[in-house]
C-alpha cells in the first residue's frame, strides 16, 4: 500500500482549547521535572558526604542499576520491527539503528547512574534519618527465607492491588459525578509488534518501579524529613512532586492525575515509613506490568495471551522466594524438633 489517510473533520475551537488545556499539563510537569532533576544532583552530594563517612552499601543498587540498563537495551533490540515505521529512507539502515542503538545505551547509562545513586543515598539516609537496619534490598534477600521477606512480599501484593482497585473506583466516579474525561482505550498496542511481547511491560514495570520508588520514597523523604524535621511533609511533598510529573497524561481536567496520585504518593510513603522500600518496589511493579501488559492478558492470541502470563508470573518471584522460607523453616523446626527427642 503506498498511501493512506485517516480524515476527522475537528472544530477549530475545540482543537484551540485542547491545545491550551494540555499546555498547563505540560507547565504542572515541568515543575515536576525541575525538582526531580534538584533531587538527582541532591543524591549525589549526599553520595560523596556518606562515602566520605564510609556510610554507603553500594553493591544492591548497582546489581539493580545494571540490571534495569540491560532491560532497557533488550527492550530497544525487542522493538526492532516496530522501528521500522520511524526509518527514514534518506539515511543507510545501518546508520540509522546504530544511532538508535547508541542512543538507547547512552540512556540506559544515565538510568543506571540515577538509580545507583539515589538508592545508595536513600539507603545511607533511610539507615541515619528513619532508623531502619534493613533498608536495602539485599539485607531482604539475605533473608529471602525470613518471615520479613514473606511480610513485606504479601504487603506489596496487597498494596499494588489495592491501588488498582483505588485507580478504577477513582475515575468511576469522577467520570460519573465530576465531569472527569479520559480518552476511550484500545485493546491495540504497539507492543504486538515486537519479537517478544512482554519484554516491554516487564521493562516499563520494573524501570518505573525501581526509579521512581528510589528517587521520591527511598532518597526524598528521609532527606525532607532530615531537614524539615516532620514526617508529614516529607511524605507529602515528595508525593505531590512525583505525581505533577504524571500530568502530561490525557486527562482532563489536567490536574486529575496530580490529585489521583499526591493521595497514592502519601499512601506509598507512609507504607515505605512504616515497613520498608520492598513493599513498595512490589507494588509499583504489580500495578504497572499490570496496566501495561493488560493488551496481551485481553488478547484471544495464545502467543499475545501467554506473553501476558509471563508479565505476571514474574510479579510472583518475591511469592516464590518466601514460600520456599517457609518450608524451609518449617523443614528445619521438624529437624529441630525430632532431635531434641
């Protein structure tokens, strides 16, 4: 086929007033940005003032840095079929997927230093502000068989679920009672278009989780609590910076989103507070891979269907680890209790 078009006759004034309606979204997310970006070079002062003071674990948030920067290149060399629809022809194809290959590398780099940083950080702070032995996630899966792993496991299902359920409740009734508007969803995806469609939710799932729960739970509230002295606002505040990051989505009105996810943000914090970063690492990855992936679960197509499956199976590793804790301790309490007989 060489041409195709698709004609939708839109008012002018409607076009007009979209445009400037999604124009304060952008504004509300650039005010995001701005204070993510203080964040990140905050993450590194904070780096050189704990390794200064030999105060920083660094080998977790390496492994998981590397990690992230290796999904988000597999996830490139995934989508080369889809690339093929951005291809200029003016230029060779190998000039242009070596760019796109350099560019994606370059980006994984970045993501791996932001991540590396902030969670050294937000683990040195979240041991010396909020008191926690057990921040990192290592100190978790050196004791991947302990009841503390299996606690912090079913929290982590129970809140990604739980937000799900918040999510849909929230926009019932918003759409029903407050004049809320979201664009109709479609069962396509661009994702089908990949080798293998469920790299990109599980890459989308964990990227998300990892880096925005290590920047705005992990690093800022201990270091808003440090200095303002009140938990409050260093969970509110940080909530509220990383849900106008969020407000470029088509949603209208454009704040929507930045109510929807401050009250999320506020409820990630708190459980981060009161129990520790796995629980919400679990749970940002649980919601995402699920919305993400929800095209391939939805799909009649046993390769699309099952793809999904694998999405969602991978939720369940942290399920895996402390089921196999527990029947160890209970294996070795029957060993114990058959020799002290």
């Amino acid at each position: 086929m060489g041409y195709y078009k698709r004609y939708l006759s839109v008012p002018e004034s409607f076009a007009r007033e979209y445009r400037n309606e999604r124009s304060y979204g952008t504004v509300l997310s650039l005010f995001s940005y701005i204070f993510m970006v203080i964040l990140i070079i905050l993450s590194f002062g904070v780096f050189v003032v704990m390794y200064k003071k030999n105060c920083v674990k660094m080998k977790f948030a390496v492994w998981i840095a590397a990690v992230v920067g290796v999904l988000v290149v597999a996830d490139m060399v995934n989508s080369v079929p889809l690339l093929f629809s951005k291809y200029p022809t003016t230029i060779t194809k190998n000039v242009f997927f070596a760019t796109l290959f350099f560019t994606t590398v370059i980006g994984a780099i970045v993501y791996m230093v932001i991540i590396a940083m902030s969670g050294v950080s937000g683990d040195a702070l979240s041991r010396q502000v909020l008191l926690k032995k057990n921040s990192c996630i290592t100190d978790f899966f050196r004791k991947a068989n302990s009841r503390e792993f299996a606690y912090s496991s079913i929290r982590g299902y129970a809140l990604g679920f739980f937000f799900l359920g918040y999510v849909t409740l929230f926009y019932l009734v918003g759409r029903n009672f407050f004049d809320i508007w979201i664009p109709a969803g479609a069962a396509y995806s661009d994702m089908l278009n990949t080798f293998m469609p469920f790299l990109f939710p599980l890459t989308i799932g964990v990227l998300a989780a990892v880096s925005e729960e290590f920047l705005f739970r992990f690093f800022a509230i201990p270091l808003t609590k440090k200095y303002t002295r009140s938990m409050f606002v260093a969970i509110f505040v940080p909530a509220v910076i990383w849900a106008l990051g969020h407000s470029s989505y088509v949603v209208f009105p454009v704040y929507v989103r930045a109510v929807e996810l401050t009250i999320a943000g506020v409820i990630f914090g708190y459980m981060f507070v009161k129990y520790d970063i796995l629980t919400v690492l679990i749970a940002h990855y649980v919601i995402d891979a699920t919305l993400v992936g929800m095209p391939l679960l939805l799909s009649s197509n046993p390769y699309y269907f099952w793809s999904g499956m694998i999405v969602v199976g991978l939720m369940l590793i942290p399920a895996g680890v402390a089921g196999v804790g527990f029947l160890q301790r209970r294996y070795s309490s029957k060993v114990g209790y058959g020799q002290s007989h």
